[in-house]
C-alpha cells in the first residue's frame, strides 16, 4: 500500500490561537480556476466573499504567495487562507492548568467553552484560548468534552505525539469518572450498568438511543443525596466505558435523573442566548488515569471543581452569571 504524501507545512501563522484552513484541490474535477472551486466549496459564504479573498490577497500557495483569483485549477495542490473568526462572546471563566511538561497539558475546563474551535465557537474554545495563553502554537486536544461539560481535558504538546495520546482513549486505555448531580429516586436501583445503542446525526442537537447492538456502556453509582428545597437529589460517579456523543446524558435521562441544568434531554428547550451562562449542565469530568504512552509515567489527574447545584443550589437555580461548576479558588 502505498503512503500517502503528507501535505507540507502551513506558509501562515496561526490567528487568535487558530489554525488557517489548509484545502487540497481534488485530483478529479473540472473547474477552470483555483477559485471556482472554492467558490463552489463554499457555497454558504456570502456572495463574493471568496473572490473579494483572492483579490485582497488572502489565499495563498505553499510558499506563501498570494494565489491569483485567475489561477488555473491544479489537482492536488495546496491552499491556505485565515476564514472570519464569527463574533464571539467571551466566556468569561478561566482554564485552570492541572498538569503541564514538555509533552501534555492537563486543564480543568469551565462549563460553557469548547474544547476546539467548532461552528460559532472558535478564538472561545479551549484549545485556541490555550495557544494564546500558553504560548504553544503546536497544542492539539488529545480528546473532547462537551462544550456544556467542565473538567479535565487533555492537551499534546508535540505533533508528532498526538496520535500516541488518541490512541489511548480510542483503545479505552483511559480510566475517565465523571460526576453528576441530579434528581434522586430511591426506587433507583444503583449501583447499575446502562448498555444502549447511541447515534448522533450530523446537523441534529440531540442524540438518541435506537435499537441494536449496544455501542454504549456507562456505570452509575450513587454517592450520596439529600433534600433540598427544588426536591431530593443526588451526587452520582459516572463510570464510561465507551465515549459515544452525549453518552452519560442520555443514560441518566433514561434512567428517570436526567442531569440538572441539560437543554437536550429528556426534552431538546432550544439555544440559550450567547452571553446566558445561567444554571449550567451539572456535570463534571473528576478524574483522568492512564499510563503516559511516551513517558511511562502513571498519570492520576482530579478535578478540583465543585459543582454548584450540590454546594449551593440556590444560586445555581436562581441563575447568577456566575453559577458554574467553581475552581479550587472558588472561580
């Protein structure tokens, strides 16, 4: 089997901690000019904005020359270009760095920020706002959470490293516990296996379970409850043993707790407002245990979060800005 070529570096920096977007022209097609096909390719960008890029000189080739809006199409080769970042909110809680060396990064997330740049969420995401911060153009995600989950993600330092670290987690080589607050039924029989078949449909919010072979498994156990004043709840350990989309959201709905402060299940309430930080999904990754596939090393990474509805559920129900999951400085 022959290898494929990799495509060679990026003539442009990064922008706001994000990266240019690389396009290979298809080996097959019949476009007369470079960008005709960009043209075609985004067909959702508003009218002229991919010729007004060619004319400003914003598309360039990989040695870093502006590509004429004349160029003739050339299967195969390169381009690059920076896209509009969208207008952003700032979410305005800070990434707490657990773990730092020469090879990973460790960070302890806030509710509300991705972790990579994705749809509406770019310079605000994790990763981008780690480059900046960090100083390390090179950082990648190991993996992902939720953008409405907080807690531990992993980062890499060196590209060259990147697959050794994934590999990890799609190997299920990495102990991860989440922990959950949401409503307690003593009829619950717990400690339990959840087993379901789970899809997710590109361009829908929400996932659903389907029947079919179980793809995946979550464990729930109660770790403690108690009355309040919005009803009895309860602090749950999420044990995942697969990583499906939305996984530990979808078992603990259908279980009848569906997790406090979720817009997607049991029922999909719409999109909240950008700068709405109010009342946040009540779920935390605690923990991150694996053995470093570079190092050798034993890695145990914990959470120093609490989340809110558990320590002060009446500021977390009545919605303050900042009722997140909060740091070990009470960020």
């Amino acid at each position: 089997m022959r290898r494929r070529t990799p495509p060679p570096p990026s003539p442009l920096p990064q922008r706001d901690g994000v990266d240019p977007v690389r396009v290979r022209l298809p080996l097959q097609g019949s476009w007369g000019t470079v960008c005709g096909y960009l043209v075609e390719r985004m067909s959702g960008a508003p009218s002229g904005a991919v010729a007004a890029m060619f004319e400003a000189g914003l598309v360039v080739g990989a040695e870093g020359h502006a590509v004429p809006s004349d160029a003739a199409y050339a299967p195969g080769t390169y381009v690059w270009f920076h896209r509009e970042l969208p207008a952003e909110v700032p979410v305005p809680f800070p990434l707490e760095v657990v773990h730092r060396d020469e090879h990973i990064v460790v960070v302890d997330k806030p509710h509300f920020l991705a972790t990579t740049p994705r749809g509406g969420h770019v310079a605000q995401s994790a990763l981008a706002r780690l480059r900046r911060e960090l100083g390390i153009p090179s950082l990648t995600a190991a993996h992902r959470l939720d953008r409405l989950t907080a807690g531990l993600v992993l980062f890499t330092v060196r590209p060259e490293e990147r697959g050794a670290y994934q590999t990890l987690f799609r190997d299920r080589l990495v102990r991860k516990e989440y922990e959950a607050v949401a409503p307690y039924d003593p009829a619950l029989a717990l400690p339990a296996t959840v087993r379901s078949r789970i899809v997710k449909e590109r361009g829908v919010l929400d996932a659903r379970e389907v029947e079919g072979e179980p793809n995946a498994v979550s464990r729930v156990e109660l770790l403690e409850w108690r009355d309040g004043p919005g009803g009895a709840l309860g602090r749950y350990r999420l044990l995942p043993r697969t990583g499906q989309t939305h996984q530990l959201r979808l078992h603990l709905s259908g279980l009848g707790v569906p997790i406090l402060g979720d817009p997607l299940y049991p029922v999909v309430t719409g999109p909240r407002p950008a700068d709405d930080f109010r009342r946040p999904l009540q779920l935390l990754a605690r923990e991150l245990e694996f053995t470093d596939p570079v190092t050798g090393a034993a890695h145990r990474f914990r959470s120093g979060r609490t989340l809110a509805a558990w320590s002060a559920y009446g500021e977390w129900a009545d919605g303050p800005a900042d009722g997140q999951a909060v740091g070990p400085a009470g960020q």
